[in-house]
C-alpha cells in the first residue's frame, strides 16, 4: 500500500510539473506572437545573417 501511495504522489507531481511547463511554453508563445503582431511581421525572420541575400520563392 505504501508503494502504491508514493506512485500516486509521484504521479500527480508530474502531471503538476507537465501543467506548468505548458503554461510557460503558451506564455512564451503568446507573448512572441504579440511582438509579432506589433510589428506586422507574420512570417518570422529569414535568415540570421543580415547581409545574406535569400530568394523570394
């Protein structure tokens, strides 16, 4: 009975630890999103080297 106990214990630890790093991660998202939508950038950066020419598709 013992084992069984420290295994729900565990186990609800983990779903709590899983519950909070996915709110980080929406956080995260949401708030690069915004910045974003502040910019009227939808599509990201391209390239990491300014002076790097790419095509346009």
């Amino acid at each position: 009975m013992y084992a069984y106990e420290l295994h729900q214990i565990r186990s609800a630890e983990l779903i709590r630890r899983a519950d909070a790093q996915r709110t980080v991660r929406q956080a995260v998202l949401a708030r690069r999103a915004a910045r974003r939508a502040g910019r009227d950038d939808t599509e990201g950066r391209v390239s990491a080297d300014p002076s790097h020419f790419v095509h346009a598709a």
